[in-house]
C-alpha cells in the first residue's frame, strides 16, 4: 500500500523527455528491490503501475506486451514518467523474470514414487509437514511467523504446486509448524513424494529433522505418514481433524473398484442405450416402411387421378371435336339441300306459270263446251216440242255432241300427260285439288318429301340454333369470370402494395432493370462517387432504350411444334453491351427485356405482377388471397395480444 501511495505521489508532478533514463533506472532498481510486487503465482503477474485498470492479473508474454507497448507509444495521453517506469517494468521482465515466465517445472526429474512401498500408509488427502519456521516473539508474548499464502507461492515456483499451505496456531501463537495440502489425485501425490525427496536431497527431511546430533538451521518437511498421524501434539491434532490413512494399495484398489463400477454403469447404460437404440431402428424401420406404403399409394392414386383426368379432357375434346364436325357437315349439308330446293324451287315456279297458261286455255275450251252443251239441249227441248221429225236432227246432234265429248277427253288427257312430265309440287291446295282430279298422285309424294326434308331442316337449325345459344352463353359466362378474376387480381396488387416487408409472396416490377450489376461494374473502374453517378446513368440509358418499342432483338424459334420468342443474341446493342460491361449486366438487361416483352411488349412499361418468391414464378389468386387472410389473421392477433 505504501509502495502504490509512493507511486500516485511521484505521478503528481511529470519529466522531460531528457530526464526519462535516469528515472527509467531508478523506477528499475525498485523494482529488483522487491518495492513493487510484479509476480503474484507462478504463471500470474500484474502490472504496478496500472492499479485501476480493469485487468489486473496477465501472463507474462501479456504483461511483457503491454508494458513495451506502454513504454515506446508516441500518444501524447502517456506521461514521460509513465513510460519510463513501463520501459522499467519490461527491462526488469525480460532481465530478471524471464525464467520466471516458463511454466515451473518439478525440481527433481525422476520418478518420486520410485522406492515408495504401495502398503505403507499416508495421510490422505495427501499432506506434507513443515517445521523449524521461523517466528518472533510479539509485544503480548504471542509468537507470530510469515503468513501460509508466502510459503505457498515459494512452493508452487519449486513446481510442487500445492493447493493450500495452513500454519498452525496454539495458545501461544505460531507454532513454528504448517501443513502443506496438496490434490487428492495421484499427480497430487507426485508432487507430495518430490516436494518430501526435494527436502532430504538438501539433508532437510524427517530422519533429518528428528536426529539429535545436528544443528537445526531452516526449513524441514516431509509427507505425513501415519507415525506423524498418531501424534500426541499439535501437528497429529491437526492431521486426524483433516485426513485418514491409507496406503496406496487402497487408494488403487478403491480407485480400480470405482473405475469398475463407472464401467459397470457406462456398460449397462450402453446396453440401455443400445435396446433403445435398436427399438428406434424398428420404429423407424416400421415408419419408414409405412411412409413408403403411403407414398406408392400417393403416387398410385396421383397417377391414376392424372390418368383419369387425361382420358376425360381426351373424351370431352373427342367428343366436341365431334359435335363440330358433325356440325359442320350438317351445315354443309343443309346449305347444299337449301340451294337444291332453291333450284328446285325456281323449276317449280317456272313449271306452274306454265300449268297455270295450260289450265285457262283448258278452262276455255270447257267454257265454250258447256256453252255449246247449253245451246243443244235448249235446241234438242225445242226440237222435241215442235217436231218429230226433228228427232234425227237430234240425233245427229247428239253424235256431234258425242264427238265433241271424245275430243275433250283426248285434249284433256294430253294435258294430262303434259303436266305429268312438267309439274313436281303443287304450292297451293287449288292446285293440288286439280291435280287429284287428273289422277296424278307423283306432284303429292315430290311435296311430301319437301316437306320432310324441310322439317328434317327446320329440326337441325333448331338445334344449331339452340347450340349456337348456349356456346354464346357459355363464352360470355367465361369473359364474365375472366373480368371479375382480373379484377379481383388488380385488387390484391393494389391492397399488397400498402404492405410493407418481404415475404414469399408480393409484387414484382416486371421490367424493371436492376442497377445493382451496373454500379458493381463501375467500382472496378472509379472512385465510389463517380461509379454512382456513372452507374446511374448508364442505367438510365438503358431504360430508354428498353422503353423504345423500334428496338425489339428477339428471334422466333420452334420448340416442340410451338413457335417461342427467344433473346437474339447477334443483337448490335446487346453484343456491344455485353463486351463493354459483361456478363452480370448482360444478364440484367436481357432478364428486364424477357419481363417486359413477356408482360407487357405493347406498352413497353414496368407493371406490377402478383409474385412467389419462394418458387421463382407467377402467384395464382389463390395464393395471393391465403397469404393476405394470413396477415390479416396476425395483425389480428397482434391487436388482440396487445389489447
């Protein structure tokens, strides 16, 4: 205490530069003197010049680093007295400590237990006894000696390493005894045996000690065996209140029977482990047999799921085909038949104009018969009231009349046969009852066969009809869905937005060239201000030129019977590009031109497209409306676990 009140003293007031050795010397001479206490165990050491720092024990290539680190620093926060008394410290580490600084080392190089015979017995745990330590007589009368924790370091420099060094104390003060402790396994009783050989090699041992012919001068110590155990006094006191006797051949025994049962114990633990282990093999054996079950069944009923998928999307498609294609023969059959009736239609007009010219000049001829008849049989009742003798006039005119009629039948059957060949359909029930009159029943079964096929017509455009109806239906059923789906994306774009953070699903800017290559590129070449701005603008150029819909490098290819639209890589712009800036920027600008020619090559603008980030592709609406439910659902909970 009164070194470091010295020392804070000596601080108050600083040196020159010049005056630095003189006080370098003197600081080291204190230090050799023993003033300041460098060396507080055999691998500690502290610094006496740093008491407030925080650390205050260091090794002594640590203590030695700090201390020239101290001693030669060009900071003006270190006083000349501080560094001087550092430069002191690392002089005095390296000149007088250096061995001091090597790990302590057992002073004898041999076997210890060499010679010890394993049934004699020694106090354990393993203890030695020090004697003839010197003490003073105090003003009270008491005897007082150095204190255990100074015999202790002494040791421990010796390389014995003991744990604990207890003087012993009586009513009259320090006995001039002390018991050194040390471990309780078998380097502990190493260290004992040389620490006890260590003190008769200096003829300082037991038999030493107990012989009466020899002058006893300094230390004198031994390991406790059980003569010292027994002990009627202070030291066999102490040796029975801390310790038993055992000889080595029981601590190796008792030491083989724990190590027996730690295997005893590690062997059944083993086997427990082992069963256990083996219990876990066939229920992951079992499990695994199962999971593969599962999968086969999975895979089995996927696959005949897709393959009933296949062949109803191949039935339905075989069977529209159909539909369509007996559609349009019907269509080209109808039209067919439509433009035969039309024709036929036609010869059927012109073939009643001329039946009906036929039937007023018949209907004449009848006219002026039944006039002719009327003026005979007013004649023939004149001629048969005036006259017999008219009778043969009568006669004569009935064979007129008679002739006439013959003459009408013959007309009126070639008129017959005429209209046979000429006439196929009669249009209007006057003509049809003519046509019954002149037994020609060929015009009615012509008509009804027009009529069926025109029923068979009218049927098969009712059914067109009828299809045609529900396809329209159908489509505008379908742009309905559509729109309403494009509405409801366009929707979940716009409530994403107002989402802030990453996560696997959101928007992408579809289009949108990213500058991260550009600004990569520039660094190599110029200082972080000016590759920003260079990058910046080239960006920026860039994006004009994908804005520019005259600049489309893409080639068109065929894969797999499709044509597809690929980047044309002899593009001047890109090729110039590519050898300019490289491969990252390249890949930047042609995954931009994709996106946009992909989504958007109308426009030629950046548009916001649902997104998995997860899978690298388009989100589905589905997606889209589970992952905003599921922020919904914890923004939810967050005001609930807050309220």
């Amino acid at each position: 205490m009164g070194s470091s009140m010295e020392h804070s003293s000596e601080e108050d007031s600083d040196i020159s530069e010049s005056e630095m050795l003189k006080y370098e010397d003197k600081s080291y001479k204190k230090l050799k003197s023993g003033n300041h206490n460098v060396k507080i165990s055999d691998e500690a050491f502290t610094c006496p010049y740093c008491p407030k720092k925080r650390k205050q024990e260091y090794l002594y290539k640590d203590l030695l680093q700090h201390a020239s680190g101290v001693g030669n620093s060009t900071s003006n926060k270190r006083s000349a007295k501080e560094k001087a008394n550092h430069l002191a410290l690392a002089k005095y580490l390296e000149k007088d400590l250096r061995d001091a600084g090597s790990p302590s080392k057992p002073v004898n190089d041999g076997d210890p237990l060499t010679g010890c015979s394993h049934d004699e017995k020694f106090v354990w745990p393993w203890t030695g006894i020090v004697v003839n330590i010197p003490t003073t007589r105090a003003e009270d009368g008491r005897s007082v000696g150095e204190s255990g924790s100074k015999l202790r370091d002494e040791l421990i420099r010796r390389g014995f390493n003991p744990t604990r060094v207890h003087p012993l104390w009586n009513f009259r003060g320090h006995s001039g005894c002390a018991v050194v402790e040390f471990h309780k396994d078998w380097p502990g009783l190493h260290n004992a045996m040389s620490f006890e050989k260590a003190y008769e090699a200096d003829h300082h041992g037991k038999k030493d000690w107990y012989a009466s012919n020899q002058e006893k001068s300094g230390l004198y110590a031994w390991v406790a065996r059980s003569d010292d155990y027994n002990l009627k006094n202070i030291i066999g006191d102490h040796l029975r209140k801390i310790g038993d006797l055992k000889t080595i051949s029981e601590m190796m025994e008792e030491e083989a029977r724990k190590q027996n049962l730690l295997v005893s114990n590690l062997t059944n633990m083993i086997e427990v482990k082992d069963k256990h282990l083996e219990e876990m093999k066939e229920r992951f054996t079992e499990t695994s047999n199962s999971v593969e079950k599962l999968m086969e069944e999975k895979d089995r009923l996927l696959q005949s799921y897709n393959e009933e998928i296949k062949k109803i999307q191949l039935s339905a498609r075989d069977h529209f085909q159909r539909i369509f294609t007996d559609h349009e023969k019907l269509k080209l059959q109808l039209e067919s038949e439509k433009k035969e009736l039309e024709l036929r239609g036609e010869e059927l007009e012109k073939r009643e104009t001329q039946n009906e010219n036929d039937r007023k000049i018949l209907a004449e001829e009848i006219e002026k018969n039944a006039m002719r008849n009327n003026s005979l049989q007013l004649a023939s009742l004149v001629q048969q009231k005036a006259d017999e003798n008219v009778r043969k006039l009568a006669e004569d005119q009935k064979k007129q009349k008679e002739d006439l009629h013959n003459r009408i039948i013959q007309l009126e059957k070639q008129l017959d046969a005429k209209q046979a060949l000429a006439l196929e359909i009669e249009r209007l029930k006057g003509s049809l009852n003519v046509m019954k009159h002149m037994g020609d029943d060929g015009d009615i079964e012509v008509l009804q066969k027009m009529e069926t096929v025109l029923k068979d017509l009218r049927e098969k455009e009712g059914e067109l009809d009828d299809l045609e109806a529900l396809n329209q239906t159908l489509i505008i059923r379908e742009r309905k869905s559509n729109d309403e789906l494009q509405d409801a994306r366009k929707e979940l774009i716009n409530a994403l937005k107002e989402l802030s953070g990453r996560a696997h699903i959101g928007l992408k800017r579809m289009g949108e060239l990213d500058n991260q290559p550009f600004l990569e590129v520039m660094n190599r070449k110029y200082n972080e201000e000016e590759a920003e701005e260079r990058a910046s603008e080239l960006c920026s150029l860039w994006e004009e030129y994908l804005k520019d819909p005259d600049w489309h490098p893409f080639k068109v290819i065929t894969a797999e019977g499709k044509h597809k639209e690929i980047i044309n890589e002899e593009d001047e712009k890109l090729k110039g590009l590519k050898k300019e800036m490289g491969e990252e920027v390249y890949i930047a600008v042609t995954t931009a031109l994709v996106e946009i020619n992909e989504y958007n090559p109308s426009g030629r603008y950046i548009t916001s497209e649902l997104w998995n980030y997860k899978e690298g592709r388009k989100a589905t609406l589905q997606e889209g409306v589970a992952f905003l439910m599921k922020q919904w659902k914890l923004l939810v909970h967050r005001k609930g676990g807050i309220a």
